[in-house]
C-alpha cells in the first residue's frame, strides 16, 4: 500500500543492484548464490511469486557468462523445490520479459519470474477491478520460504 498511495520512494539506480547490496530480510532476499540471488517479487501476481536475478547489470540473457546463466537455472530449480515445499503449487509461469516493450518493469537489469499458480487463481478482481488478492503479507512469504531455502540449498530434504 505504501507504493501505491506513493509514500514510498523509488531507489536511486538500478533497483536490482540496490536490493543486492541491502540486508537480506529488509529487501527480501531469500537465498544469494555467487552470481544470482533470489528474491520475492514486492508486487506478486501470486503468493510465493519471486525472481532470480544475477548480480550482473545486463539487460538481456545472451549478456550472461556461462557460470552465471548455469546458476540462474540452479536457482530456478532450487526456487520450484522451495515452492512445491511451502504452497503446493498445480503449476508454475517461469519467465523473463527482455525489453520495456516486453513488459519488463526493470528492463536493463534481466530477472526470471517464477510465480506459483493453482486452478482458480485468478477471480473477477484481477478482470474488474485491475488488482490482485493475495492472501498473505510479503513478510509473512518471507518468514515461511527463507527457511525452507536455507535447508534445500544446504542439499537437507
């Protein structure tokens, strides 16, 4: 709410590179690997929706070392675990949009969206009222999935 009543001011910079110098549970950030760090999505289309983001400022996926692409994709897959763990997803949208006119709301910075679905996860308030309900607070997310990260990237099932 405090974004949308625009109490909240935008960083200065790249907001991905700011979020990767900050402390882990103020910026969300649920598990940092070498090149790539995972973080929950502060304006989620779903419970549980996060994005994998490289440490690297590039903006499109062929920018990417192939050390970093590799991790990017082990994150996502740790990501799934962590989600089928907590939520108990039917499904999984996995995806990147490369470029403003693609949809990215960072477009010089890339990030993949990972976003848990369920049947019914969408009513009439995302078609009428142009908004979302999520039934969970963002710390709330952040409380249930840190955990679970921690234990599966230390490789405990």
């Amino acid at each position: 709410m405090a974004y949308l009543r625009g109490d909240e001011p935008l960083p200065e910079g790249c907001l991905f590179c700011v979020k990767a110098r900050s402390q882990d549970a103020e910026a969300h950030i649920l598990h940092r690997g070498d090149c790539c760090y995972v973080i929950l999505n502060r304006f989620p289309y779903n419970n549980g929706h996060l994005m994998v983001v490289p440490y690297a400022h590039v903006a499109s996926l062929e920018d990417l070392d192939p050390e970093t692409l590799a991790e990017l994709m082990a994150l996502t897959q740790l990501s799934l675990r962590v989600l089928r763990e907590a939520y108990n997803p039917q499904g999984f949208n996995i995806g990147m949009n490369l470029g403003s006119v693609a949809g990215a709301g960072v477009a010089d910075h890339i990030h993949l969206h990972v976003v848990p679905r369920w049947g019914g996860d969408t009513n009439y308030m995302s078609v009428v009222g142009q908004t979302r309900v999520i039934p969970e607070w963002l710390d709330q997310t952040y409380e249930r999935l840190r955990p679970l990260f921690d234990r599966l990237a230390n490789g405990e099932e």
